[in-house]
C-alpha cells in the first residue's frame, strides 16, 4: 500500500512540473501587459508599477562620449498608435501613484564612425530610485534597423553596475521590450535603512562591429520596472518569486 502511494505521488509530481514546463511568458506585448495588470491586481501589497520615465521632459538627460556633432536630444510629440499601446496606457493609469502623460517620447539622434569600437550613454541629470526587488522592465523604442544593441543600466543596492541587454535595434517601427532583470537587482542591502533602493543610471547603445560608420535615431516612451514589496508589507520575507 505503502509503496502504491508513493507511485502515486511520483506520478502527480511529474504531471505537476509538466504542466509548470508548458507555462511560458507571454511572447506578445498585449500579453505581456495583461500578466503585469493581472498580477498588480491579485497582489497590490505585493508589487509595485514604477513610472521610471514617461518621456514627458520632466527628467532631463545628458550624453557622454557623444560621437558627433550632430547629436540631437529632446522630446516629441509622437507615441506608438497601436493597442497594446492602449492597454498600457490603461494599466499605468489604473496602477501608477500620481499622474501620468502620454503625450511626448525622447527623441535620440547621433552617429557612430567607427563601428564596433564606440558606445553611447544617455544619463538622467540625476539617477532614478526605484524601491523594491525589481523584476522587470519594459520600454518601447522606435528604431530604423541600426543593427547596434541597447542596454539599461543600473546601480545595485550594493552599489554594483547592473548592464541589463535589451534589443539589438535591427528593426523599424515602434515595439515594446519587455526584459527579465538579473538577480543582482533582487538582491538587498544589509543596511536597514537602505535596504531595497537600486537605481536606474542610463541608457547604452553598443555600435554593432558589421555596421556602416553612419547616423541613426531612435525613439523612447513609457519605461516601467515591476517591483517585488512584499517586505515592505511583510517584514522579513525573503522567498523570491520564480517568473518563467
């Protein structure tokens, strides 16, 4: 009998992590979009949507080791005009504290002339706090296939550089990136009084090596962080969370 159950348990814990293999997270941006919504309404003490920039110009940017002089750095009014697009607008609005814009997107327009050996950083004139163990992050970008890749970076709670890659830029139009963050941006600091406070410190474009030495723009709206709080609601919690 003994043995009969233990088959039997064997058997339920393999459908089990089975069934956990065929969950996948979703590939498409309305997906995406509904899990976070989805999750912020079944958890609200648990996550946090952070507003990292709307690119409305409340946040100004600087460039270091701009590469030409023709570099160009504002804001438009321009935004993606899809519904996923929408879908975001509503749960920003719906989740966000305080209020929010959709009108305008940083505009980015510079050059590499030696492709392979250059990169380009776009800072915020101050770091941005972001609280909480961050999970993910979203942005939307709007390319004309420059081939060059894109990264966030961050500053860790352990005062660490965090490079997160997000996109090669080898595609047109407006699309949303939604990227997994590394554990380093879960990690907490020993210091209680600042024990969940990371910060994001810019964006990085890498010139592809097979690239032409030449100039390209790019487009940003609508950059998000999903953040873990539950010690924030719960202290001394320290399970984190698997996200497939």
């Amino acid at each position: 009998m003994r043995l009969l159950s233990l088959l039997l348990i064997l058997v339920l814990s393999a459908c089990q992590e089975s069934q956990a293999s065929e969950v996948t997270y979703p590939a498409d941006p309305e997906g995406q979009i509904k899990r976070w919504d989805a999750l912020l309404a079944l958890k609200p003490t648990n996550y946090n949507l952070a507003v990292v920039d709307m690119f409305e110009g409340a946040i100004p940017y600087r460039s270091r080791a701009a590469t030409a002089a023709l570099e160009d750095v504002r804001f438009l009014y321009r935004k993606p005009d899809d519904k996923a697009y929408r879908l975001e607008m509503d749960m920003v609005s719906g989740w966000a504290s305080g209020e929010v814009g959709f009108e305008k997107s940083l505009f980015l327009h510079t050059s590499f002339e030696l492709p392979g050996r250059q990169h380009y950083h776009l800072r915020p004139e101050r770091p941005v706090r972001i609280d909480g163990q961050l999970i993910r992050a979203s942005l939307w970008i709007h390319s004309s296939g420059s081939r060059h890749g894109f990264s966030l970076v961050f500053r860790s709670v352990r005062g660490r550089e965090v490079r997160v890659p997000v996109t090669y830029l080898n595609y047109h139009g407006w699309k949303r990136h939604d990227v997994a963050l590394p554990v380093e941006l879960y990690h907490r600091s020993q210091r209680a009084d600042n024990r969940y406070a990371h910060y994001f410190t810019g964006f990085l474009i890498e010139s592809h090596p097979l690239a032409e030495a030449s100039d390209f723009a790019i487009m940003l709206d609508n950059f998000l962080v999903l953040s873990d709080i539950k010690e924030f609601a719960y202290p001394g919690y320290e399970q984190a969370d698997v996200w497939e």
